[in-house]
C-alpha cells in the first residue's frame, strides 16, 4: 500500500470527522435555541409544545389518576359523551375574553359550562384569550375542545354573560326549570361566560332528566365537587412546558428527600406583589400558623415542602425558614391571571406567570399533606388528589383537619 494512499485515506477520514462536529455543533446550538424558545413567546401566541411521549414521572401520575378515575366513574356513558362532541353540529363555548375571574373561578365557569353543553347536546368548545391562549399551557385530552374561530363569524349566535349582567339570576332560574333546548334551538352558537357553580342547578332540570340518564350520572355526584376530579382530567391534558416543571420538581424532591411531600398554599390577598387583588381578612397569621403547625405536628424531616403563594416575601421567607435543599416552589412572576396591571407587566411576564399558576394547580394535586386557604384555586387543586381528604387541612382563622365532605369551616369569613 503506498504512502499516497495512506495519506488520501487519512485525509478522507479527517474530512469526514470534521464533518461530524460541525453537525454535532449544529445540532448543539438548535438545541440551545429549543431551550430558550418560551423566553420570546408572546403570551397572546400559541404555544405550539406538544404532549410528549417520553417517560415522565408526573405522566405516570397522570396516567395512575387516569386509571383510578376510569374505576370510580366507570359507570359513566363516555362514548356517549365522545358522540355528543363528535356529531353536534351546534356549539356551547367557555368564553372568556376579559375578567373572568382567577383559575379557581374559571374551573369553576369550564366544567359548569360543559355539563351545560352536554345536556343541550352541542360541541364544547373553550375561547379564552385573557390573558393569554389557554392552549399555551393545557391541551385537549379525551375531547377536541380547541376554539373555532369562524363561528364568530355568523350571525345566529347567542351571548350570555351572567358574570356581569344584571339579568344573571333570571337566566340561572331559567336553567333550574325551563327547555333550554327548545328556547336556544335557533341558536347554532352559544358564548357563554360565568364562573357560578351550575352543575346542580342543571342537573336538577326536569327537561334534561332523559340525557342526564344516558350519561348515567348518578344523584349522589351531581354536584360539581363530586364530578370535578372527572370532568377536569377528561377535558385537559398539560403541555410539554408544564410537564418539565412539575418532573424538576419531582427530580429535586428525590435527590434530596424520599418519602412524603408537604404543599402550602399560602393566600393573603393584596400585598407589595399584588396591589391590584381584593383584601382577604383574618389572613394576617398565616404564614407563622402554618410554619409553627408543621413543625409541630408534621415533625418528618425527610418529607420535602412545596410552597405556592400570591406573595414574593412569603415565599422568601419560607425558602429562610426551611433551606433551599428541602423547599420546592415553580419558577417564574407571581401573578393574578384577572387582577393585572396591563401598564406593568409585558407579555413575556404574563406568560411566565401563567405557566406557574398552571403547574402549581397541577402539583397540588400531588402532595402527600395539603395545607391551604380558603381558596378556590387549591380547593380544586386538592379535589384532584388521589385521597382527596388525606392529610387535608384548612386554614380558618386557625388550622382546621378536613376528614371528609361533610366537614363544615367555623367561620363564614376566613
């Protein structure tokens, strides 16, 4: 073999080495660019991340809760409500395009809304565009439930807002006693915005006694606390971004601890982070009540503590209290997705904000312990536990242990 050849075949190889790293280095650099992509999203933009395949542990939490409900609830029609949604050429949409209350209210607005359009038959639909695109952060799950956007477009529609309208108690009564399907029948499209609980309320109609019955929904879950662990993981499914955080959370938690996580929900009201939230009264202990329960009666050192509140001093002096290593909190500005200041705050803001209210709704609904407020986002961030009453407590001018649905809080105001 000559010396040429040698030398033609190492410069080949050479070559074909170079070629490698650049790619690699490409590849690298795009990399790099993935991950930084969120950082120039507008909140008014689609968030374009997907439901990712690879392992997870909170997908397999996911898919654990999946199971259980599909075992409590395996007594309703869900083909049934496959049909409805796949054949109705008519709609009923969550609309939301202002204030409409914060996440717990909202909940509270989208399940309500969906029973509604169910028993009249008609393609759920959810548009809500305040203050950012919903499917940013969550996806549709068993039912196709994304905006349509021409139907704005047509004329036959309806808008009920019985948030703000003064005939909003006329139109509840209606949905109590009359034929909605009758009376809305030359609607094709229904907007509807609220944040009232109405499941009860509609599920009571005599009119709706045939369809409630094809569902097979039974009398002692006709109430929007029985059916909300249903209704919430069959419409929704995270995406991708808030899959990452809740698994880094998962990640830290195992590094450092291995047994049981404790969760804080901690709500003041109107603070320095806050200024445009209402006032909350008899909230002025909470922090050192919870701290000094938890010390006292939650003594395990090895359980890690995940914090969530409306106020950055809270959860820095939290983070004090407990060490870095043990504490768990999302990332990202503390907001209220109603209450904004539109003058202060940019559209990178409000979607970092957002993608933290959805991930610590999610991970509330993970804790071993679940301490919170009277509050409508951890009520329902806790009705998603497995043992929903486990290790319940509630802060009520005290705390209080919540052993079951008939538990009763002491004060109205608290």
């Amino acid at each position: 073999m000559s010396i040429k050849y040698i030398w033609r075949h190492l410069l080949c190889l050479m070559k074909m080495f170079i070629l490698i790293f650049v790619i690699l280095l490409y590849y690298n650099d795009r990399i790099k660019q993935n991950k930084t992509l969120p950082l120039k999203l507008s909140c008014l933009n689609v968030n374009k991340t997907k439901y990712e395949s690879e392992i997870s542990i909170f997908k397999l939490r996911l898919n654990q809760r999946l199971f259980h409900l599909g075992q409590r609830f395996s007594h309703i029609n869900i083909n049934k409500l496959l049909h409805i949604q796949s054949s109705s050429t008519k709609t009923f949409t969550y609309f939301c395009s202002k204030f409409c209350g914060g996440w717990g209210d909202r909940l509270r607005g989208i399940t309500s809304a969906y029973i509604l359009a169910v028993l009249l038959q008609r393609r759920f639909v959810i548009d809500m565009q305040y203050p950012c695109n919903l499917t940013n952060f969550l996806l549709p799950n068993l039912i196709d439930w994304k905006p349509i956007y021409r139907i704005h477009q047509q004329k036959n529609s309806l808008k009920l807002d019985i948030m703000y309208s003064k005939y909003a108690d006329k139109v509840i009564s209606h949905m109590a006693t009359d034929n909605l399907t009758q009376i809305w029948l030359n609607y094709d499209n229904i907007f509807f915005t609220t944040n009232n609980d109405l499941i009860s309320i509609v599920l009571k109609n005599p009119f709706f006694k045939l369809i409630k019955s094809q569902i097979n929904i039974q009398s002692n879950e006709s109430t929007q606390q029985e059916l909300f662990p249903f209704l919430f993981e069959f419409l929704f499914k995270p995406t991708s971004i808030i899959i990452n955080k809740i698994d880094e959370l998962f990640l830290k938690s195992s590094l450092y601890f291995n047994q049981s996580i404790i969760c804080m929900h901690i709500r003041i009201g109107q603070s320095l982070t806050l200024r445009n939230d209402k006032k909350l009264p008899f909230r002025q202990a909470i922090v050192h009540d919870m701290l000094e329960f938890i010390d006292k009666n939650l003594t395990d050192s090895y359980s890690s503590i995940f914090v969530t509140s409306d106020s950055y001093q809270i959860q820095q002096d939290i983070y004090k209290h407990y060490g870095n290593n043990r504490l768990l909190s999302v990332s990202g500005p503390i907001i209220h997705i109603d209450r904004l200041n539109t003058k202060m705050e940019s559209n990178e803001t409000l979607y970092h904000g957002f993608v933290k209210v959805i991930s610590d709704f999610y991970f509330l609904g993970e804790c071993d312990t679940l301490l919170r407020p009277r509050s409508g986002f951890s009520e329902w961030a806790g009705r998603r536990r497995l043992k929903e009453y486990s290790n319940l407590y509630i802060y009520c001018r005290g705390i209080h242990r919540v052993t079951s649905s008939k538990w009763r809080r002491p004060y109205n105001l608290c």
